[in-house]
C-alpha cells in the first residue's frame, strides 16, 4: 500500500511540474488603453502669477460693421484654474460695404449702427483644461483653455452723423486658449461675446433699450510675472 | 455611440451661438434723402394755364408787362442764361450759388389754355391751346432757357396764341416804336416809364406777332382765338401732361370714352421735348374763374367737391414732383363754408377757386389774387408780385429736397457737409423763417432756409425714420 501510494504521489508531482512547464510567458509589457492614465507635468503653472496682455481684435460678425480694436489685458490668477482680469478695449466700427450699398441712391436707407469705440470688462476667467499638443510631431505646445465672464461697460457712438453716444451696461462670455511659448510668455487667442444694452438716442422713444452682441476674436500675447 | 462630453460641447456652443447671434443685431432703419448731388435738380419744366377766355385780356396784358422781370428772377440777369445740364455742369460756370441762385435754375416754359373743345379754333382737330396742346408756333412751343430770344418766344406764345385779345376795344399807341423779335412793352399812357397802368396796344401785338405762322388772313385779334366754354384747369394739365410724355399712365385714358376729347395713343409725345426725366413740373394757372373739370364734360370730379384729391392722385400717376401755383379770384372764406368774393369779375363759383387753392397749397406753391380790390371794377393785382412769387417758387426747390417716405418728424435731421443744420423757426408776424431746415408736409420734403441752404459741391444729407416703420424691402 505504501509503494502505491508513493507510486501515485509521484506520478502527481510529475503531473504538476510537467504542467508548469507548459504555461505561456506573460508579457507585461502591454498594457490595455484603459489602464493608461498619465498626468502630464504642468510646465508653465499661472498660480499666484500675473498675465499682462497686449491684443489685437476684430468684430466681423455685425452686418453692417467691421471694427477693428486694440486690447490691454491683466489678469491676476489666483489658483491655477481660477483668475481675475481686467479687460480695457478700444476700437472704431466703419461702414462695411453692405451698410455703403444700403446708403447708396439704390435704397436710401442708413441703419441706425453704432460704432465701437471703447469697453473696460472685469472678467473672471476659470482654465480647467492644461494640455499639451503635438504639431506635426515636430513640437509639442503646452496650452490651456479658458472660459470667461463678466461686466463691464461699453462706449459706442451712432454711425449716423448725429454721432449720438451710449454708454452700455455689458455682460461679457469668451472662451480662450492660452499657448504657453515659453516659461513667461503665451500666445492668446479668444473668442469674445459683449452683450450690450444700449439706448440709442434717436429710436429712444419708440424702443427704449437694444441689446446688442460684440462678438470678437481677439489674438495677442501675455507675459506671466511673479 | 460616442459618450457625451462637456469638454468637448460647451466650446463648440460657446463658440457658435455668439457667432450666430451676433450677427442679428437689431438696427433701426432710416431714409436717407439728399444723398444724390443729381436729386439737387436744377431742371424745372413750367406750363402756364392761362384762361384763354375775353375777360383775361387785362390780366394777359399784366402777364406780358411783368414778365421780363420774371425771367430775370428764374434766369439770372443774363435773361436767357445758360441752360446746365445738371448741377455738375453748372459748378463749373458758377462761382456761388447762394449768391444768385437763380442763375442755376435750367427752366423750360410751356403755355396752354383751360379749353378742353377741340372745335373751339380754326378745325376740328385740337390746335394749341386746346386738350392740352400747347401753343405757339411749330416747333417754337417750349422755351428753353438756352434760346437767345427766350423772353420774346414766350411773349409771343403767349400774346399772339394763347391770350383773347379785341383788337376794337384796345388802346393804341401811333408813336410805338418796336421791330421784329425787339418789341418792348409799351409806354401806353405816355408817362415815360412802363408801369402798372399801362396796357396792350394794338401796335405792341403787331409787332410782337409780326413772324407767327398765323393761318391765313388771320391774326392776333382772330376771334378763334378766344376760348369760350368750361374752364377745365386741372384736366386740361393732366393732358397736357399726356402729350408730354411717351408712356402716358392709365389715368390719361380716363376720357376714351369720351366724343369731345378721347385721349388715344396719337396724342402721345404731341408736347414734346418739354418734360424732362428727373425735372420738377410746375403748373400755373392764370384764370379769373375756378376749375370746373366735373365729370359731366369730361373731367375726373364726379360732382362739385372742392377737394382736388382725385387729381391730385392723378397727377402723381407721372411719378415726379408737381407743384402748383395759381393766380386767381380773389376767394376769402371764414370757415370752410363762408366763402365770399371781394371781386368776382369773371363769374368764378367758390367749388371751382378752392380746388385751386386747395391744390397749390397741398403741393407747397401759392395761390394769389387776380384782382384788388372790391366791387365790379377791381384792377387787376400787380403780376410783378406774383411773378416774383412764381420766381422764388422756382429757386425754392433747389433748396427743397424731397423725402421718399413720410416721416416722423421729430426723427428728422440735416446735415450739409456732414456739419448738422439745426430746424429753422418762423417768425409768426413775418412768416420767414430763419437759418435751418423745416419740414413742408405739402411737399414732403426739408427745405432750407437763408445762410443754410447749401452752397454747390456740399453734400446733402437728410436722416429720418419713417412713419409706416421699415423704410423698404432690403436685399439681405
């Protein structure tokens, strides 16, 4: 009994270790999709730092303006997805060529546009997005994006030679992306919506307010500073 | 299915509805008038309507006294002038044209009478001053500013065609002294100066007559042509206006029916070369009677209304600016109804005179007396008046700028050269205006009173909303 038992045993452990054997190695190199989680590291952090800007903007979206502005921007970041920025814009609204042909002998008519001239905004900007992008495989840009809100005032005057003024209560939305081209220095570019109540001087007692939208695309550069 | 993500849609939204929005922005929209330098017309193309009937020959005679005067109001003291193509042309030829503006005004002059019978002169056919026809000799009809003899054509057209004259009972003059085409208005009472109380002789008709192409045997003092019958002011223009054009509006084919008078596509263009495309017309009638163009002889009143609407509707069939004017009974009413006549010498009614005044006031011209005085021998008014007033009508409209729609008013502004024109007050006692703008509702147009009316080469500018809303269907 005993030589059986040793017999059987044995044959189990033969058994076992000629199974081992047989396994496949594991590769654990690879590794699924879903497993993969990287966090980049944050070259270019804007916490605690102040961005001054200088930009450039149009406004081509009126139907009866073009407006090209200038615009000066700081901005204080108090967390790294959270800032404060004050926004001060000046431009002049011209005629475009549909609002010349309007006013031409052909129709007689002159829309009651006003011209851009100037906007201070206090805005609250919140980047939840830092990313990187690789372009052509060549460079990799860090960048982030950003959307804005806020107040502010606008400065229009009539197009029409009454030149009539109007100083707009102005609730500004904008979403951005900020381009980091080096540790100070980042490359903005920025969609803005101004939305304007206006009273128009001439039309004042037929329609007391208007609400008009500056839609701009602005592009410049900021430097970040302790 | 792809998962649903924030990050990915909110830049998407934030980025497309401003975009869309924002090219909405809701604008008012204004008329803009007086942008044209062209629409500063300068052309003004007048038909006088003269009441061709015998009691008028004393007011034919102050016509031709007086008229001198009046062309050198409307052409500048060169008398004939220079005709202008536009205003363009007439930049280059004059330095100032707030200095004399009546240099500028490129006139044409036209006569017809208030005869609708086409039987009334030598055939059966119209002749001048019948159905609108205008009168005078063939091809010698218009008066063009640029004519050298201007002022002797239509002295001629008027006296020896379209006024009523008895030879019998004028005065004459032995020692009149006037040649062909240089006849001067004559010193009747010998006096030394012409003035108010001297008339018509029989010698100055003799010499201002001596070339018209008169029918043979016939004269001045012919008595075809002396327009008896109904006085059809208003409808004797609207022909007039017929036969001026080439595409004559419907309402000219109101009379088709008509035996007397059917307008029919012969008659088309036979007043020809006097209205011009982008001219102002100006109708002055000269008449001691009303308007009697009921529908009963062939006329658009339908009865004895005194509101001229239905012309008035008739005429803007033309599509251009028509102003009126009218010398006629002296017609004073308190109220609408308590109407009375000071003098009444050529046997008006009150429906017939206010259809007149009504008109010349509804088109921004005037309306003044025939007479002075009361009683059955009133004088004739002084036509060096009227004249003028017909003169400052004239260059009025290069100050008058017409407005598309109507406007409302308060919205009105004008800016000359971009520089803004504050709206003119009138003095109630004087009725003149000061420097600025007013808005005549009569015209619907903004004139410009003393130091503002606009110098040449300034560009006009009338800004206003317009009362019925969106001023016209935009391409976009």
């Amino acid at each position: 009994m005993t030589r059986v038992l040793s017999y059987f045993v044995a044959l189990f452990a033969l058994f076992v270790g000629s199974g081992a054997h047989a396994q496949p190695a594991v590769d654990v190199g690879v590794i699924k999709n879903d497993d993969i989680k990287i966090v980049q590291k944050m070259l270019y952090p804007k916490v605690g730092r102040l961005e001054t800007g200088a930009h450039l903007a149009v406004m081509p979206f009126d139907a009866f303006t073009f407006t090209p502005a200038v615009a000066l921007t700081v901005a204080k970041h108090t967390r790294e997805d959270l800032g404060f920025e004050g926004v001060l814009m000046g431009g002049y609204s011209l005629k475009n060529t549909r609002y010349n042909e309007l006013e031409g002998p052909a129709y007689g008519v002159s829309p009651d546009a006003y011209r851009f001239l100037g906007s201070v905004m206090f805005d609250t900007q919140y980047s939840p997005i830092y990313a990187k992008m690789n372009v052509a495989g060549q460079r990799i840009f860090h960048h982030d994006i950003f959307v804005t809100g806020g107040i502010g005032a606008t400065f229009e005057q009539a197009m029409q030679p009454d030149n009539s003024l109007a100083i707009a209560p102005t609730l500004g939305l904008g979403i951005g992306a900020r381009i980091f081209t080096g540790k100070d220095y980042a490359l903005r570019i920025q969609l803005r919506d101004d939305i304007l109540r206006e009273k128009r001087a001439k039309t004042a007692d037929t329609q007391a307010w208007f609400i008009k939208q500056n839609v701009s695309l602005v592009i410049g550069m900021s430097k970040l500073s302790k | 299915m792809p998962k649903f993500s924030i990050n990915r849609t909110l830049p998407l939204v934030a980025i497309s509805l401003p975009v869309a929005v924002g090219a909405c922005n809701k604008y008012e929209m204004f008329r803009l008038s007086g942008y044209e330098q062209v629409s500063f017309s300068s052309e003004v193309d007048v038909l006088f309507v003269i009441d061709g009937s015998s009691s008028m020959s004393d007011e034919a005679g102050a016509l031709l006294r007086n008229f001198d005067d009046f062309i050198e109001t409307v052409a500048g003291g060169s008398g004939a002038g220079n005709a202008t193509e536009s205003l363009t042309d007439a930049v280059g030829d004059y330095i100032s044209f707030t200095a004399d503006r009546g240099r500028i005004t490129d006139y044409r002059l036209a006569i017809t009478t208030a005869s609708m019978d086409a039987k009334d002169a030598w055939s059966l056919e119209p002749e001048g001053g019948e159905t609108g026809l205008f009168v005078g000799d063939d091809g010698f009809q218009v008066v063009y500013k640029g004519d050298d003899n201007a002022v002797h054509q239509f002295k001629q057209n008027l006296g020896c065609w379209g006024a009523c004259w008895n030879g019998a009972e004028m005065p004459t003059n032995s020692s009149y002294i006037g040649t062909t085409g240089d006849c001067p208005f004559p010193d009747s009472n010998g006096d030394g100066v012409v003035d108010n109380n001297d008339e018509v002789t029989t010698q100055y008709l003799d010499c201002l007559c001596t070339d018209v192409s008169y029918p043979e045997g016939e004269d001045w003092d012919a008595i075809e042509l002396c327009r008896a019958g109904n006085e059809l002011h208003l409808e004797s223009t609207l022909m007039a206006l017929c036969r001026a054009t080439e595409d004559p509006p419907e309402i000219c084919y109101h009379t088709k029916d008509s035996t007397d008078f059917p307008f029919e596509d012969s008659w088309i263009g036979t007043n020809t070369d006097w209205m011009r495309p982008d001219s102002t017309v100006v109708v002055v009638y000269v008449t001691d009677e009303g308007d009697q163009s009921e529908a009963v002889v062939g006329g658009l009143f339908s009865g004895s209304e005194d509101d001229p609407q239905v012309y008035i509707d008739a005429f803007e069939q033309f599509d251009r600016p028509i102003r009126f004017a009218a010398i006629g009974p002296d017609l004073i009413c308190e109220g609408d109804n308590n109407c009375s006549f000071p003098c009444n010498s050529g046997g008006a009614s009150a429906t017939g005179v206010k259809r007149l005044q009504k008109l010349a006031a509804s088109t921004g011209g005037f309306y003044n007396p025939i007479t002075s005085g009361d009683g059955d021998d009133c004088p004739v008014s002084d036509f060096s008046v009227h004249l003028k007033d017909l003169g400052k009508l004239l260059i009025n409209l290069q100050s008058a700028f017409e407005l598309q729609s109507t406007p409302d008013e308060t919205t009105i502004r004008a800016y000359v050269d971009d520089e803004e024109v504050d709206k003119a007050t009138v003095n109630e006692s004087t009725g003149e205006y000061t420097n600025g703008w007013s808005y005549e509702p009569g015209q619907n147009a903004v004139v410009f009173w003393g130091s503002a009316i606009p110098d040449f080469n300034q560009d006009v500018r009338i800004y206003y909303r317009p009362l019925d809303g969106k001023p016209r269907d935009l391409p976009f």
